[in-house]
C-alpha cells in the first residue's frame, strides 16, 4: 500500500465531514494556533482574519479553491490560502489554511 494511498484512506476513516459548493467532502480539521500562523499566511493576513482559524487537510482530488466558503457545524469559512503537498511530483493532499 502506498504512502498516497495511506494518506486518503485516514482522511476518509478519521476525517469529518464539511461542505463545499453544495458537495459533502471529508478532511481533517484542525484549529491553527497563533504561533503557527506565520508559518501559512504573512501578517497582513493574518490580522484580517476572524477567528477561529482553522487547518484543512484533504485528499488531493478534493476542488479547493481560494475564496470558496465551506459549511462545517453550521459555521462558514473562507478558504484563505491553498498548499500542494506532493509526493514524487504528484500531488498527494492538500492542505488549506480557513479563516
């Protein structure tokens, strides 16, 4: 089985469920602590922001899109910034940063 594999298959066990463009997808949803904020967004976004910030990880083949709004309990988010993390040069998960 292979790393990529691994990867989806815990998102789809552990993640939960969260909506975007009418779509139900599942993820891994974290809060973004302050200290760790610069390490995704420069200061003046992170000072436009409302908080919670929170940290997405999804599968590769999920259609993020910065600007698009997902629905998790109730609460929309704003996606603010999109990462690509890939493996051998294809893509593996992403991960994005909600506000």
């Amino acid at each position: 089985m292979s790393l990529w594999s691994r990867l989806h298959d815990a998102i789809e066990r552990e993640g939960e469920t969260f909506t975007l463009a009418g779509t139900q997808y599942r993820g891994m949803i974290q809060m973004l602590e302050s200290s760790k904020m610069r390490l995704y967004l420069d200061d003046v976004e992170i000072a436009g922001l409302s908080r919670p910030v929170l940290l997405l990880t999804v599968a590769s083949d999920v259609p993020l899109t910065a600007g698009a709004a997902i629905t998790r309990d109730s609460r929309s988010f704003t996606i603010q910034r999109i990462y690509i993390h890939r493996l051998r040069n294809n893509q593996c998960i992403k991960t994005a940063v909600l506000g």
